[in-house]
C-alpha cells in the first residue's frame, strides 16, 4: 500500500538536478506521504476488519438424522432379570425392591440390593428405574418384620379375578406411617442425583406400589397417609426425578391431589387404558385422569412413564395387534411419554423378528426428547449454534454440555433441558479461531451412554459440527 502513495509522488514531483533540488525533492516528498497517512490507515483498518482477513465467517447448515433408539433416559426398558435385554435397544433397566430387604429395623438401611443392581446396571452402560414395595402380589409380604412384630397388621388376600393372594399391610398404623417417611429420607440422602439412577417411581403404598388395592379399595392408604409419603418424597429428592401412579387433583375421590406438586406419572396400562375415549366407563384411563386433575401440562416439567400393557406384549408392533390396543403414536404424542417398561419386544417368549423390530424403532422413536443441531455459525470469535427439540418431551436432567476446540475440551453454559418439543434455543458461546469443533453432551454416570443429537455427522460420543 505505501507504494501506491509513493507512486503519487514521483507523478506530481518536477525533475531538478540532483545537486541544487534534492533537499526540496526530500521536502516535497515526505509532505505528500504525510497527507497520504491518513488513506494509507483507513485502508489498513479495512483490510484488518472482521469480515475479512481477521475474522471470515463460517456457516453449516446440519442434515436431520433420527437419534438412537438407546439414547439415555428415554426409550423401552426391560427389566433388570430379563436374560434376553439385547435383543432391543435400550438404554435403562427396571427392578423392584421389597421395603423388608432394605429396611431391617426402625432406624436401620440396607442399601446392598440396590448397590448390587446399580453395578450390574451400569456396567452394562444403562441407567436403573426401581420402585419399592410393601405387596407385591404373588409374592410373600414385603413389609418388614420389626413393623408386623411391633402390631402392623396385615390382611391376607385373594383377587377374584386373577386368583392372585396379596399381603396388604395397614397404612392407616401410625408405626407403620412412620416408618415410610423414614425410608423416604434415608433413600433421598442416599441416592438423590446418583448418576446411576434414571427414574424413582413412588411406590410403598398399595397393589406393586401401585397406589391401589383394587379390588379391596377398603385396604387402600387414606388420603392424609398419601399427603405424608408425597411430602417425604419432595423433602428428600430436588435432583432425580420422582414419578407417582395417579393424576390427582382435590376432587379425585381415591387420590390425594398432586396436580400441583413436582412430580411426574407413570401410565401401568400404556396403549390399553391410556387415551380419552369421551366414555364415562372409561373415565379411569390415563388421559381422562389428567384432564381431570388439571396436570395436562405437567409433562412440561416433570416426565411421564410407565408400562405396555401385559395383554398387549405378544402382539405390540406387529400386524396383527390388540383389537383393544390403543394406536402406541397417538398415545405417546398426547401423552408426551418418554420411557415405557416393556416385555414384549425383550423377552424370548415373544417373536422379534425384523420387521416387528423395524416398526418397533420407528414408533417408540417418537418417545421423549430428540435434540438436532440444525446450524453453526461462526463469526467475529463468536459460535452460535441452533437446537430444535424434534421429540414429544423435554429432556428432563441438566448434563453438561461441552465443545472440543481442535481437541481441547471445554465446558459451556448451555442446558439442554428445557427445550420443549417444537421449540428451538440458540446456544452462543465466545472462542478463538478453530480448525475444527465438535459438541456433545456425555453421561455423568461413568460408562453411561451418552445423548447423541439427531445428526448425520454424529459419531458414538461427538457430533462434529462441519464449519
């Protein structure tokens, strides 16, 4: 650039010898190249400017492609003694515990079982969803020992249905009522945020922790008793995510209200008695029931789970199913379900084959989050990335999110939680120039599989955004 300024110069400057003229000539030229300088800067500052050498932008528009059928905390679960789990992907396990296994005396905890069953879990690289139990029908009593010899009584009975005995114990026993507000605590100090654990359904109270005793509704846990178990639960859990039976609001007659407290719901008879049919005989179905207690939107917040229907296991995802079965899309889009504890597709004593497993990982892929990063733009040090959540539910825990700047890894600020179904959040984040960047978001528990976005370019940890 300066030469241009010195060309100038030479143009308008007049031949004089060298010996009489040259002290003017010198003279001459530094006045021009000093009414030159400030051109001379303005042209540099240009060139130096961001949108051009200093700073080029860089922009990628990112192909959709469906997320894993395993993503974790979302998904089919089997249950934890299933020998045959590999058969469908998945990315969390399901077990029961009984209160007496965990609980020997008053003030006395023993969290061996559920050690035992997060190791075999995690190793495995999913995640536990357990409930506790007191009746478990089939099973001998779950209610400790210390309760009953100390006057807890239980009420041995038989289901006229199914032929099923059941060992209700009495809730209404202040002992008794005691003793579950102390678990409750003790868990929650325990296991609170482990990293190991997806889910907590409530359980303790009725039928499978189920909160019922159908048919002997005589046996049920009174309302004050269910105010008692919800207020331990919130006490002693603000991380891990605590699911309850029953949409409840003040009028329900069987259920305590729950509306308005942090929890979220599990629907035991997904795809058979889930969606409103606008019968007043069905009006115990899982939607009906929201509606009801005003929790419509409670999904927004807090998950919602559950299990296929037994009745529904043989025939699910095939075509011939259920004429009773409830269209699985339908349901799980209006009820914004995430996971679902199946058999089905699991165990060995249904057929699987591969196109009953292709149907399968197209409609439960509609189950809960499914994060795509549509665009990155880099400009000015500045990296903006767009998410939009292509799924039916929020992805509910705040993992870190973290960027690989040409192989150095950095935490950021971002969260993908939150970010609705139909919505989309732009992340933005300052950074130095790169040759290449990638963004995932793992698993805090070690082993764990980690969110994959719904990407092409999606690897088995990192998603490489191509700037």
């Amino acid at each position: 650039m300066p030469s241009i300024g010195f060309q100038a110069i030479r143009k308008c400057t007049p031949k004089r010898t060298p010996r009489r003229n040259r002290q003017l000539e010198y003279m001459i030229r530094y006045a021009f190249a000093f009414l030159f300088l400030p051109i001379i800067g303005l042209v540099m500052v240009s060139a130096q400017s961001p949108d051009h050498t200093v700073s080029q932008p860089k922009q990628a528009e990112l192909e959709y492609a469906p997320a894993p059928a395993d993503n974790p905390m979302r998904g089919l679960v089997p249950y934890v003694s299933e020998p045959n789990k590999a058969r469908f992907p998945h990315s969390m396990e399901f077990c029961y515990f009984s209160l007496k296994e965990l609980m020997p005396a008053p003030d006395s905890f023993d969290w061996a079982p559920i050690e035992k069953t997060l190791a075999e879990v995690s190793q495995r690289g999913n995640q536990l969803i357990f409930r506790v139990y007191c009746d478990y029908p089939s099973k001998p009593s779950g209610t400790p020992a210390f309760l009953i010899d100390a006057g807890v009584k239980l009420t041995r009975w038989t289901n006229p249905e199914d032929k099923v005995v059941s060992h209700s114990p009495d809730y209404e026993n202040p002992i008794m009522r005691k003793a579950l507000t102390n678990f409750v605590a003790a868990l929650g100090a325990t296991y609170d945020g482990d990293p190991r654990i997806a889910f907590i359904t409530a359980g303790l109270l009725g039928s499978w922790g189920e909160w019922h005793t159908y048919p002997k509704d005589e046996l049920w846990a009174s309302k004050p008793v269910q105010r008692e178990i919800m207020t331990a639960f919130t006490k002693a859990f603000s991380k891990t995510k605590i699911l309850l039976r029953y949409p409840a609001g003040p009028e329900t007659y069987w259920h305590a209200e729950n509306h308005a407290l942090p929890f979220g719901y599990h629907d035991d008879s997904f795809g058979w008695a889930s969606l409103d049919t606008g019968n007043k005989k069905d009006d115990w179905f899982f939607e009906p029931a929201l509606k009801e207690a005003g929790a419509t939107e409670k999904w927004k917040q807090h998950p919602i789970g559950g299990e296929i229907r037994p009745e529904l296991w043989k025939r699910s995802f095939t075509d011939k199913r259920h004429p009773k079965e409830q269209p699985f899309v339908d349901c799980v889009e209006r009820l914004h379900a995430s996971w679902l504890l199946d058999s089905g597709l699991f165990d060995k004593r249904f057929p699987l084959d591969e196109k009953r497993k292709a149907t399968a990982l197209k409609e439960t892929g509609r189950l809960g989050y499914e994060l795509h990063i549509s665009k990155a733009i880099w400009k000015d040090g500045i990296l903006s990335v767009t998410v939009q959540n292509r799924g039916v539910a929020p992805f509910y825990s705040d993992w870190p999110v973290e960027l690989s700047l040409d192989g150095a890894v950095t935490p950021t600020p971002w969260k993908a939680s939150k970010i609705l179904p139909g919505a989309t959040s732009l992340w933005v984040v300052k950074t130095e120039p790169f040759e290449e960047v990638k963004i995932r978001i793992p698993n805090p528990m070690k082993g764990g599989k980690p969110l994959r976005f719904a990407n092409t370019y999606q690897d088995d940890d990192w998603l490489v955004l191509p700037l």
